[in-house]
C-alpha cells in the first residue's frame, strides 16, 4: 500500500515532465539539425548584443562624468576676455556673448590634464538656459565677479551665486567653487575679503526670502536646498563644495598688450 | 563714411573691427545695446537700430555664428549699406572658411584676421556703386521725342473738332468784345478752352502747348488767316454731311486680325499708340496673364509631390543649409498655432520673423528635420523672452527699503475689470505672511464701493493676522480719503503717512481706465510721476488677446509723455491675473512681455488670498507649444 502513493507520485512527476518533455525533445532536435556554424553565428551575435550594451552603459555613464570648467557670472563681468587670456593669452576685444564658447584647455601641472573650458554668456534671459545645459558636465565652476562695480551689483551677485549653489543637480555633484575677483587693474576694485564678506552677509539674507518666495503657477516650488547651516549664519565654509576666492585681472596691469595677472586662477585651475 | 564695422562670433570675441577716420568712441557700447534690446529680445526682424546719434545695421551668419555690424551717424542716408554687409559678409565667409568651419573657440582665438584690404576695396566699390547712380540731368528739348512729332499728329480728330469749335465761339465773343485784345490773348484763350476739352483725352503737356502758341504767333505776325475762325465754319460744315462710317481699329474687316495667338496681344498696343506718345506709359499695369499663372499652378504640384520625396531624404541625411523657402510653411504652421494660442497677431509674425532669421543660413545635422529644428529654435526664443532680464525678488528689495527708513512704493494700473484691488490683496496677504507692515492707499476714487472694498480686505487681512502677534499695531492699513479727490494728492499723502509711521510697504490701488482715454492716462501719469514709486505693476488679464498690444503700448506712451524728467518712469512689471481661466492658451503672457520687456511679477490663478504664483518660463512655453 506505502508504495502506490509512491508509484502514484512517480506517475504524478512523469505526467508532470511529459508534457515538458517532447517540447524539449522537439527543440533538441531543431538545434541537433541545425547546421554548427548557425548556431556559433546565432551565439556570436547574441554575444555582440550583450557587449553592445554593456558598452553602452558604459559609455552613457561615462557622459555624466564631469569633465568641464564653467566661466560663469554676470553680463559684463570679464568671462569672455578671461577664456580668450586662459586659451591663449592674447587679448581679443570682446562683445556680450549670445552662444556658449568651448575649447580644450591644458592645465598648467604636472601632469598635463586636459579638460574642456565652457564659457557661458552672462545676460539675464540666456543663463538659465545655458546653466541648465551644462550643469551636469561640470567638475568646477569659475564664477566670475567684477570687482569694480561690486557695490552697486551685490544683490544681483549673490541671487546668481544662490540660485547656482541650490541647484539640485549642482548640490548633488558638488563641483569646486573658485571666485574669481576679476577688474582688479581698476584702482576702485574690491579685495576677495571684503567680497567674501559681502557676499556671506547677502545670502544669509536671501536664504530668508528665497524660502518665502511664491511657488511657481503649476505647483512647482523653488529649489528646497538649505544653504549653510541652520540657525547660525550664512559662511561659505559651511558648503559641502570647495570655494576659493581669489583676484585676478583679465585685462593685466600695462593695458592691452601686457600680460594678464591671472596667475593665482591659473594655480588654482592646475589643481582640479 | 562708416563710424565703424565689426565682426564678431556669438560667443563675444571680436574678430576683426574698423574704426572710421576721425571715429574716437569706443563702439562696444552701442553694439552691445545692439545686442541686448534686439538680438536678445527677439526683435531681429527688422535689421537696423539706432542708438543715440548712430544707425546701426546688423547681420547674422548663422552658419558660423558670425554677427556683422555697421554703424554710421543717424543724419546720413547711405543707400549702399545694405548690400555692402552682404557682399562682406561673403567675401569673409569665403576668405576665412578654414578657420570658421574648425569647431571650438581655438581657431577663432588664435588666428588673425587681416581683413583691411578686402574691406577697403569692398567699401571703395559700395561707395563707387552708390555716386554712379546719380542724378540724370535732363535731356533738352531737341533730344526729346517730342520734338520730332508735328502738333497735328498729337491731336485725335474728335476732341480737336470740339474743342476747335470752342475756341472757334470764343474768338467770335472775344472778337466782339474788341479789338483790343491781342494775338497772344486770343491764342490764349483758344488754346485754354482747347486744354478745358481736351483733358481726358490727350493731356497736352505744357511744351505742345507752348508750340501751338508759337506757332500761331507766327502765323499771326505772317498775316494768315486765324485758323481757329477757318476750322470752326468747317466742322460745322462737316457735320450736315451725315454721321460718318465708325472704323473700330480692332474691329477687323478680316479674322487674321482677330488671331492673338501669336502676338499675344501687342497687336492692341500698336493700334492704340499711333494717337498716343511713343514712350509708353510707366504706370501701364501689364494684363495678367490669366493662362499661365494657371499653367503654373497645374505643374508645381506635380513637382512638388517628386521634391517632395526626394526633399525628405535630403532632409534626413546629410547637412542641409536653412534657407528661407524651407522654413516658410513651418513658420506659417507656427504663426498660426501660436495665434490659436492667444498671442497676439503682429507678435506672432514678429517672433517669427525674428526666428527666421536667427536660423537662415544654418546647417542642419544629420536625421533633424527643418520642423524640429524652427520649433527647436521657437521654443528657446519664447523661453528667451519670458526670462526676466533683471532680478525679480520683491522681499529683498522691501528688506533694502527698510534699511534705508523708508516704505517700498507699488503702484498697481491696468484697464477696468482686470483684478486690480483682488491682486492687492493677495500681494497684501503674502507680504504680511512674511511679516512685513502694509499700507494700502486708496487712490481709486471714482468706482462705486472701491473703498469699501479695499476696508473690508483690511478687515480681513487683520483678523487673520490679528495685531497682538506684531506688537499690538495692525498689520495692515487702510489710507482713505473717500471719493472725488483728486488720486495724486491722495497718494503722496499716504506715502508721507507711511514714512512716519514706519510702514514697511505702501500698496497704491488706482482707478481702471481705457489706454485711449486721454484725460484719465494723463492723471495716472501724474500720480507716477509726481510720487515716483519703486515698482509700477501693470496688471492684465490673461484672456485679453491682441488688446494686450494696444493696452501696453499706450500705457507707456502716456507715461514717458507726462513724464517731465529725461528718465521716465515706465512700467515695471506686469501681473497677470485670471490664470486659471484659461488652459493651455497663454499666449497673453508672451505679448505682454514681448512689447514691454519687463517681467511677469505675479501670477493670479484664483480669487481667494492663497491664489498667487510667479511665472515658471519653461512650463508657460511649455504648455504653448503643446499641439
């Protein structure tokens, strides 16, 4: 008797696997009369897809790797003057820029890295739209300041320096910050320390009606990233990036034909 | 004659420039306004600014993104300008290829562009081409046409019948009037009753006339017979003799010469020129040539439907230039959804004209359509024009008003009905969310119940944010001085309250009024100038179409003309309200902005306190350029 379950249960498992079984046959078969080399060149394919992809991956990844330094700021700030004098020293008579310019540049280090300087025009209506593009590919931002007429463009500094900074993408990444302090062969021009310090005090201030500002019509809030720390005042040290402020002078001391005092941006620069 | 020429990428580097003789001011200035109120505004339709005392003529190569740009003092009227940008234009591209095709900035950095001998040779040749082309002088009589036709081939039979019997009658009468009168007078006379005749027909021109007279004279002096006296007896005569015969010059005694269809109607002209001057009229109109204008619409569809096919793998594959043809269907395409969208006729035609020539010339890359490509570039202009061009963030400048002891001034205008009083209120709301004191001035004197309303809104305002919180002080405030004073006077007195009162924010609420009545514009333009506040919002409604244009335009007309100061006062802002009445049609908001180029401050989207938004750009366009 203990053995007609036994028999019923291999019946059971035999039913099971018949069914299964001349699908499996049929396609041993199919395979057997196949010709050998249809089938390397079936695997081979498989094989080139599987690769492809992977490749792909890879490379797509690869895309997001953060391999440019943005020349960001305000419209009239020195950017283009200051791309021209870090590519190639020479001084070009520069107009407002409409399009982003691009090219490799070599760092000034020992080990020869490359990587591409963007500069981006600075005009009110076009920078959202070129940060927005090039964001994501950036491994440091150079946001250029002009030293000469910082009193009177503070607020509109730190709104660009604040919108830059709590960019959801831009908080993610945490590319390195270096402030040049650009127009210092103007005598009126500020130090970095004082800039610095101006700048600490207004985005402190802007943290406070940035957060009050209206939602956007279709329900979209502004950036929900909190600057610094809270409770205590706004310090560019409290910023998960690195920030570097520093004073350089596109335009050199000795006019159009001398060299730019773009020294300390061009250290700093080697050391990304 | 040029004060300058420069050349210059998109990116800001100037590639080569020419600075006239005698020409010290630096040109970057005007270029860059150039730039920043046309180029930047979506404006380059029409391709030539002034600024200051100069004229500035643009143009764009959007191959290699080159902009070219001539300027010249605004009094000249130099007619070679326009070509001369285009043949530079070439003659660069041309020269310069190698370098300009090379992607990245390098290229543009490192080389030099010594381009002064072209450009002086091409300018020697604009100006040579432009004295060419000067006056005629004008040809003496002799050498003239005219002179070589006697006076009695100019005159048809018919009108000289009459108007010989005319002057016949007035000689009789002039006769009997005396003998006083001279030859000269009685010639005169003949030959102004022959003018009074002949009018329609011939239109003797002055120099016939002039001949006539001569000649009469001299017949006279001879002796002769007056002509007139003679001729008249003989139509008189003739006309007993029975009607003659009618001879039609087209009527054709043989059907050969009814067969148009060789000369293809020259044949009436000859016909008809033997009474008329040999020179042929200028304002002529050519007869529209009915056949081939049908012939021509029967063959270019079937060319089309080839070209067509071939015109789409072209497109696909390969780079192809823009060029205006390509782009025209698309852009009508675009002209008309974005009109369906609510923007404004002549702002729609304008943005696409603007695109137009944003985009002539480029090279497309592989797999883009000429379609992606216009709605690419559409899209980035219409995203362009809604970003503000300064900084939009009302709580920081209130915070520096308070620095500086003194209340924050906004002025809020607009048409009847737009939502004046209610936006107000919801800008009231949110301001003393933020815990800022609020004055509202009641300058609507005129509309029944605007203060009324405007008291209960504080009533309300209050208790929802009821003064124990703020140190015992009501948060808001109502300044009223009841109805029929005069709006001005009212504003200035709350503006003096608040500063005394340490009031952070003075919100001005004025009367509604049509953009085309003047008595009333002139009163608001007073109140603005008079008080000068710091932010004039323009409030309009988000269903108002092509009016939008016309509301704008004469708000800021009336302003900068009642204005005494050089720097007037013009609108600052705009509010748009009623939002939420609208769907996907937001077209409303791009006119505005587009004709004042100041930003979208506030957006309503409700009637209650919370209803108050700001402007997300990329939504907006988003939503316009949904199909």
């Amino acid at each position: 008797m203990a053995t007609e379950p036994g028999i019923n249960m291999e019946a059971k498992i035999d039913a099971r696997e018949n069914p299964f079984e001349p699908y499996l046959d049929a396609l041993k078969k199919v395979l057997e009369d196949q010709d050998p080399i249809f089938m390397i060149g079936i695997v081979v394919s498989l094989a080139v897809v599987v690769i492809t992809v992977v490749f792909l991956k890879y490379i797509l990844s690869r895309k997001t790797v953060q391999s440019a330094v943005l020349l960001v700021g305000l419209c009239d700030s020195g950017k283009t003057l200051l791309f021209s004098r870090l590519l190639s020293g020479k001084f070009k008579k520069t107009q407002t820029s409409i399009t982003d310019s691009s090219a490799p540049y070599k760092a000034k280090n020992e080990r020869g890295s490359s990587w591409i300087l963007i500069d981006l025009p600075g005009h009110d209506s076009l920078r959202p739209q070129y940060v927005e593009k090039f964001k994501s590919a950036a491994r440091a931002m150079v946001f250029v300041v002009d030293s000469a007429i910082f009193q009177k463009e503070v607020r509109d500094v730190a709104e660009f320096l604040y919108f830059l900074l709590t960019d959801s993408v831009v908080s993610r990444n945490v590319p390195s910050l270096i402030v040049a302090c650009n127009k210092q062969d103007i005598t009126m021009a500020k130090s970095a320390k004082l800039i610095r310090q101006q700048l600490e005090k207004e985005m402190n201030t802007l943290r406070v009606t940035r957060s009050a500002a209206l939602s956007a019509q279709d329900g979209s809030a502004g950036a929900s990233v909190h600057l610094g720390k809270k409770g205590k005042d706004f310090e560019f040290s409290q910023l998960p990036m690195k920030v570097e402020f520093l004073e350089c002078s596109a335009r050199g001391s000795k006019g159009e034909d001398g060299e730019a005092d773009i020294a300390s941006l061009e250290k700093s620069l080697a050391k990304l | 004659m040029l004060d300058f020429f420069t050349i210059f990428s998109k990116g800001g580097i100037v590639l080569w420039c020419f600075q006239g003789t005698g020409v010290t001011e630096s040109f970057t200035g005007p270029v860059n306004a150039l730039i920043r109120s046309v180029i930047l505004q979506e404006r380059s339709g029409n391709n030539s600014y002034s600024h200051d005392a100069l004229s500035l003529k643009y143009k764009l190569d959007n191959e290699f993104e080159l902009v070219f740009v001539v300027g010249f003092q605004k009094i000249l009227t130099l007619t070679y300008v326009d070509k001369f940008i285009d043949d530079v234009q070439l003659h660069f591209r041309d020269r310069y290829k190698n370098e300009l095709e090379q992607k990245g900035a390098l290229a543009l950095l490192n080389s030099h562009f010594a381009f002064e001998d072209d450009f002086k040779m091409l300018l020697r040749e604009a100006e040579e081409s432009s004295k060419a082309r000067g006056p005629t002088s004008m040809r003496s009589f002799n050498a003239s046409l005219k002179s070589q036709k006697t006076v009695k081939s100019m005159i048809e039979t018919k009108g000289g019948d009459k108007g010989k019997e005319q002057g016949g009658k007035k000689n009789k009468n002039a006769k009997k009037e005396g003998k006083a009168i001279t030859t000269r007078e009685k010639a005169k006379a003949s030959t102004s009753a022959q003018k009074t005749e002949e009018n329609g027909n011939q239109g003797l021109t002055q120099e016939e006339i002039i001949q006539k007279k001569r000649e009469e004279f001299i017949r006279k002096r001879m002796g002769a017979p007056v002509e007139k006296p003679s001729k008249s007896p003989k139509p008189v005569k003739e006309k007993p003799k029975g009607k003659e015969k009618r001879v039609w010059t087209l009527g054709g005694s043989s059907t050969k010469e009814l067969d148009y269809s060789q000369s293809n109607g020259n044949g009436a002209h000859a016909a008809g020129d033997q009474g008329l001057d040999a020179q042929a009229d200028p304002g002529d109109l050519l007869a529209v040539d009915y056949e081939s204008i049908l012939f021509k619409m029967f063959l270019s569809p079937k060319k089309g439907a080839f070209g067509g096919m071939f015109g789409m793998l072209k497109g696909l594959v390969g780079s192809k230039s823009l060029s205006q043809e390509d782009m025209e269907p698309v852009l009508d395409k675009m002209r008309d959804h974005l009109i369906a969208k609510n923007v404004a006729a002549e702002i729609a035609s304008q943005l696409c004209d603007s695109v137009a020539k944003k985009l002539e010339g480029k090279v497309m890359g592989t797999f883009t359509t000429v379609a992606s490509t216009v709605k690419g570039a559409l899209q980035d202009s219409l995203v362009q024009i809604l970003q503000p061009k300064r900084r939009v963030d009302i709580l920081r400048d209130v915070l520096e008003a308070r620095s500086q002891r003194r209340p924050f001034v906004i002025t809020f205008c607009g048409v009847n009905g737009v939502g004046k009083s209610t936006n107000l209120a919801k800008i009231s709301f949110w301001l003393i969310e933020n815990g800022f004191t609020v004055l509202i001035a009641a300058c609507d004197t005129f509309r029944a119940g605007a203060v009324e309303q405007l008291r209960t809104h504080q009533r309300r305002l209050n208790s929802l944010h009821p003064p124990q919180d703020h140190g015992g002080r009501p948060i808001v405030q109502l300044y009223e001085k009841g109805y029929g004073k005069d709006a001005a006077g009212i504003a200035m007195e709350a503006i003096a309250y608040a500063r005394n009162q340490a009031f952070d924010v003075v919100l001005v609420d004025t009367a509604g009024r049509m953009q085309d009545n003047t008595p009333l514009m002139t009163a608001l333009a007073k109140l603005i100038a008079v008080n000068m506040p710091d932010l004039v919002l323009f409030v309009g409604e988000a269903l108002v179409g092509n009016e939008a244009v016309d509301q704008l335009v004469k708000f800021n007309q009336a302003l900068a003309d009642h204005s005494m100061s050089d720097k007037p006062r013009l609108i600052d802002g705009i509010v748009l309200t009623k939002f939420d009445t609208i769907d996907d049609k937001v077209g409303a908001a791009i006119s505005m902005t587009y004709i004042t180029g100041q930003p979208i401050v506030f957006v309503g989207t409700g009637q209650t306190y919370n209803d108050l938004r700001s402007l997300n750009a990329r939504a907006v366009v988003g939503a316009l350029m949904k199909a």
